[in-house]
C-alpha cells in the first residue's frame, strides 16, 4: 500500500506539501498541487480515513505521541493524570483520541499512522531532550502541543519547574539545613535543567556553597536511578543533611538506599521530591515534595490543542502552570 512518503517522492515534493494538498491548503502552488495530485492517481493512494474526514478534511481526531526514555507512556504515574486531563477537555468539544508510538515497528512509522488516519491535532508527551523529531512535525504541517517540554515554535505546556525547585530548597533552608544536595534528572532535558537551574540559584541566593559532589545525575526520573545517585550521596566524607530529588520516583529509591544504609528519614537526612505522584502520600514517611497540577496541564493541552486545530494561523503559546509545596513527613528541623 502506497505511503504519504511514496507520494511525496513520486511528486519530487516534501511530506509537508503533500499533506497541505490533502488537507486542501491555499497554501500551496497550483503546480504543487497538479503533481501531487497526479502521484496520488498513480500511486492509487487513498488515506485510510472515514467517510466524514474525506468530506470535510476533519477527522475530530488527536493524535497522541509518547516520547519519553522509560518507555512505559500512560503507566508512569505523572502522564496517566495529565493524559485523562486531557482526555476529558477534548471529549467535552468532540474529539477522539488516536495513541500512537514513537518506537513502532514495521514499515508504516508512528508519522505516518497519524497522517494516514487523517488527524486534526498531535500533542507529544515529552521528557527527553532529543528535538530531532521537531523537523519531522514542522514538515507534518499538523498543529502540534508539547508537554513537559518547552518548545519555541510549537505550543507547550509544562509545570513552573524553576520556582517548585526554589520553593524546595526555601523549605529546607527554613527548617536549618546547609547541606543540601541536588539529586536531578537527565541534566539535558528541559525540566532537569529547570530544576538544576531553580535549585542553583536557590542555594546562591541563601548564600549557602554546595560543594560540586552534592550534585548527584539521577538519569531518567527511575527509581533505580535515585536510589544509585544517593548511595554516592551517602559515602562521601561529609554527607548532606538534606536532598531536593528531581522527581518522586528517584525520591522513592533515594529513601531506599537511606534505609539500607542504616539511617532514617527524616530523622539523619531529609527528603524532598518533585511531581506529588499518587504514592507520596502513602509512602512511610509520607513524601514532601512539590506537586504538579496534573490534570490542568492536561486541560490546558487539550485547550491549547483544539484552538489551533480552529485557527491553524494562531502564534504559539507557551503555558506555565503553578506547582506548590506539599509538607508532609520526610523533612523536619535540622539537628543541633
């Protein structure tokens, strides 16, 4: 079966040409639209969409991208509340949603699936730094959202990670700590650096020195990676007191690595997260951590998402949403 990507070729035009001819764009040059027509002829290529999409070039339909380096999409406990966010906003204006993989097999790619079925709209959920597949939505010529990632030519919509890492370590300054280490996530990632950044300054700001071994790489927000990164915390010659993690789950294996080192939370080291996933609550001790508004930055998604859809034309936007500190029991006053 004859691909967008045979049509482009045949044509000798971009992916994205051919995708403003089947979508009937004006934008595009009568002798564009004369060859890509007739490769489509050729090629007897039909997208694979309903009835209604073919009529009306509308398919009321969002294409959904997970692009993340765990590789476990809607099971990792800050997307599943986002995504129903999501869901719930653009059900209420008459969209499905179309969930695709970046990873797919075979031969059709995870770009082509979301032309083929005739999309509206893609929001890509995103923690990873790699933009190499921002060219690939450029040339889509679909209107794109972008969460947890800011993105400067695409709307995005992402937690105030820069003031949740301030709010941590304000809290930790408050209650008498000085030795206050970073355990963060992938340092290249938008919301790593936004935390690595929030919490640097932080410390400045407080006049504290934070000598350069209480900066601890935790890799992709895992709890094999918090619970590594505080073993290293751990048997330095002068431990810290306290640790601002940049993310429950590497929260919840930091605290596992205090355990079996015989010591206890928060008694010998104080704890603080980031995300309020659901189990932080019901952990023992309850986490404290900076809690993001998951189901808003979904909403605002889905908001962002179908004004696009609307008005190709519109500018893009980027939404930050407020987090806030949730004290709970893994902190307390620093020891005399």
């Amino acid at each position: 079966m004859a691909t967008i990507y045979d049509v482009a070729k045949e044509a000798a035009y971009s992916i994205s040409t051919v995708s403003k001819v089947l979508n009937n764009s004006t934008n595009v040059s009568s002798r564009a639209r004369k060859k890509v027509l007739e490769a489509i002829e050729t090629l007897d290529y039909v997208p694979n969409s309903s009835a209604r999409t073919l009529a009306t070039k509308k398919s009321n339909m969002i294409g959904v991208v997970f692009s993340e380096n765990l590789g476990v999409g809607m099971a990792h406990p800050f997307f599943g509340p986002v995504i129903e966010g999501f869901r719930k906003f653009v059900d209420m204006h008459n969209y499905d949603l179309l969930f695709v993989s970046r990873s797919i097999k075979g031969e059709e790619s995870y770009t082509n699936q979301l032309i083929r079925r005739g999309v509206d709209g893609i929001v890509v959920f995103s923690t990873d730094s790699d933009q190499s597949d921002l060219k690939i939505y450029r040339e889509l010529g679909i209107p794109c959202v972008f969460i947890d990632m800011e993105v400067n030519d695409f709307n995005s919509v992402y937690s105030d990670n820069y003031h949740g890492a301030l709010m941590a370590v304000d809290h930790l300054v408050a209650l008498g700590h000085q030795k206050i280490a970073h355990i963060h996530g992938e340092s290249t990632g938008f919301i790593g650096v936004e935390r690595m950044r929030g919490f640097n300054d932080a410390i400045s700001a407080h006049g504290l020195n934070t000598p350069e071994e209480y900066i601890m790489n935790g890799g992709y927000y895992s709890a094999d990676g918090g619970r590594m990164a505080m073993m290293k915390l751990l048997r330095l010659s002068e431990p810290p007191t306290a640790v601002f993690v940049s993310g429950d789950q590497m929260a919840i294996g930091a605290i596992q690595a205090i355990k079996e080192y015989g010591l206890s939370v928060p008694e010998d080291i104080s704890v603080v997260g980031f995300d309020d996933i659901e189990i932080a609550k019901y952990m023992e001790p309850a986490l404290t951590t900076i809690a993001q508004d998951k189901e808003k930055i979904g909403q605002q998604a889905g908001l962002l998402a179908i004004e696009s859809i609307l008005n190709p034309n519109c500018l893009p936007v980027k939404k930050t949403i407020p987090v806030r500190l949730i004290k709970r029991e893994t902190t307390r006053q620093v020891k005399k």
